[in-house]
C-alpha cells in the first residue's frame, strides 16, 4: 500500500475531521487553511490547534500549511504542487478530506484530485438531531475525466519556464509555491515565444501551427494572450495558474 499522507480543510467542527480521519490508517496529515485574513479565521485557527495536538499524541506526523484562498486558479496549482511535493517525499497514497472545509474551498479540492486523480473523501455521519455524533465511513467521491493538454501542447506549456528540471528539483527541495513562481517566464510577443520555442527544438515552426497550439490551450484556461498597447497588434503571453497545474501533472506523470 505505502505510506499515506492526507491533505484536509481546516473548519470550524474538529470533530468532524477527527471522526472522518480516525477511520484512516495515515502517516502524515497537512490541515491547510487560509492564508488570507478571512471571516471566521480566528474560529479556524483555534480548530487547527485542537486538531493539531489531537494528532500530535496520537503520533502522526502533523503539518499545517496556509494557501491563497481568494484566488481559486493559484489554490488549484499551489494543492497540486503539494500533492506532488508529498509524492517527491515517498508517500504512495495521498488523500484529500473535505469533510470540514468551507463549500467553494472544496469544489476547487475536488477539481485538483480530478486533474491529478487523487482520491478525494468526506465522511458519512451518525447525527443526533443536528450534531455528528460518530461516523459510519468515509464516502469515495467518484472523479470526472478533465482533458490534459496533448505531449505537443506542454511542449509550449514549458517554456514558460526557465528549465523545468528546475521544478522538479524544487519539488523534491520541498521549497515553496513561490520560488516556483519565480522561474516563470512569460514572453512580450508571440514571436519572442516562437524563436524560444524554435530554439529548443532545434527546428523551425510556422506562426499558423504555433497559434492552432495556442487556440487549445486557451480553450484549457492554460495560457492568456493579451493586445500590445504598444502596437495594438502583437500579442503578449503568459501561463496561467492552472497552466503551471497542468505542467506539474506532466512533469510527474510522463513516462
């Protein structure tokens, strides 16, 4: 099976993530909450240290990490590049628990584990009028295929950055979502992206064939193309967050 590592939302309940977590066999937790200043924070935290020295005592390896909650697209990307920082460090299973976290946190939780098909579970509670009192089992959520950009379309996807050996190792340095952000290269036309492209490749490319790339991986929320206010005609180009989800994806998943 392998070491286990679960990722869950911080609420306002700790029980209902002690009785979904106490049903699972699990080396490591990471509770993630906000890192944005948010209505009920304060409430949040005060689960997150219950949780936290619940856990503690029952020796397993406790982590908390804060993320962008605001930006839903950054909260996707920075939950993957956790999910594959965990797999840099070993843990064959890896768990997402929804069972305590806010609604709109947990559509786009549920989104990640699609992108990277993770398994995703909330628990089935016992109530007693309105309150859990136990907990009958976790419940699997069934996952949606999302398309993945083609072999060709990350081809673009990674001159984005600056060398993507690079990711990797910052994965498996478990450095922070934010040096990753600082290796990304974004290009002030199309042109300078097609010389990069043509570069690495070692061979030239049409504009024609670079923009049917483009077209798709728009169509993904992958990259945004914006006018020049210099010119009005060239396009500039810049990956979005949800791009860098997809290069992650690639990166550990490509054989």
């Amino acid at each position: 099976m392998g070491r286990h590592c679960l990722i869950a939302t911080v609420g306002h309940h700790p029980d209902r993530l002690i009785f979904s977590i106490d049903k699972e066999i699990v080396e490591k937790i990471i509770f993630i909450t906000e890192r944005e200043e948010l209505p009920g924070s304060e409430k949040a935290r005060e689960t997150l240290d219950y949780l936290t020295d619940y856990f503690t005592k029952k020796t397993i390896e406790v982590e908390n990490i804060k993320l962008h909650f605001k930006e839903s697209t950054m909260l996707v990307a920075e939950l993957i590049f956790l999910i594959y920082q965990q797999r840099a460090l070993g843990f064959k299973k890896i768990s997402l628990n929804i069972s305590a976290g806010l609604r709109y946190i947990d559509i786009w939780f549920y989104i990640s584990c699609c992108l990277t098909n993770m398994r995703i579970i909330h628990g089935e509670y016992k109530y007693e009028g309105d309150k859990e009192i136990g907990i009958y089992y976790n419940i699997d959520f069934q996952k949606i295929p999302i398309k993945i950009p083609t072999e060709k379309q990350f081809e673009i996807l990674e001159l984005f950055f600056m060398d993507c050996k690079t990711i990797k190792k910052i994965l498996y340095n478990q450095e922070p979502f934010e040096k990753l952000l600082g290796i990304v290269v974004n290009y002030k036309s199309i042109e300078e992206l097609r010389k990069e492209y043509e570069r690495r490749i070692k061979k030239e490319i049409s504009r024609g064939a670079l923009y049917g790339y483009f077209y798709r991986l728009k169509e993904n929320s992958a990259i945004r193309l914006y006018s020049n206010p210099e010119n009005k005609v060239e396009t500039s180009v810049e990956i979005t967050y949800l791009g860098i989800a997809y290069v992650l994806y690639f990166l550990f998943n490509k054989t």
